[in-house]
C-alpha cells in the first residue's frame, strides 16, 4: 500500500511500499523544480538500507535520503506501508 508524506528538508517522500519479501521500499524526490529526480530506498530483511542515487551508489555511504527514508519507517507503524 502507498502512502504520502509531507515534503522533508531533503526532498519530498511520494511513496513507501512494503514488498512481499519484507523489505520497505520508500521514494523521495528530489531537487529543484526542472531538475527532479525520484530515487528508491530499500531497507531489506537483514535491515540494511540501500539508496538509487548516486551519492550512495559510487561513496558506498550513508546519503540523506536514506536518513529520510529511517525517518519516515520508525515513523509509520508496523503494518501501515
């Protein structure tokens, strides 16, 4: 199930999902008006958090919308995604 949550410092949060294996997917938009781009956070099973952007993808570290996306799951109660 999708949710929407308000826009955050960082970006906007447009949609978290719950798969079917346990992980939580939540999607963040980000930058300035013409140049948004939404990218996807997974935290999966084991509870590690992975981010599509490439801050993540080529530091191989923590980036914001990770810390968003821990935000906004220890705010959503269990069995609302």
């Amino acid at each position: 199930m999708a949710r929407s949550h308000k826009a955050t410092g960082t970006g906007k949060v447009v949609a978290t999902h719950e798969l079917d294996s346990g992980s939580i997917v939540v999607v963040i938009e980000s930058g300035v008006p013409g140049s948004r781009r939404r990218y996807n956070v997974k935290k999966d099973v084991f509870g590690e958090f992975t981010c599509t952007c490439p801050d993540h993808v080529y530091r191989e570290r923590q980036c914001k919308h990770i810390a968003v996306a821990k935000g906004v799951i220890q705010a959503t109660p269990k069995g609302e995604f």
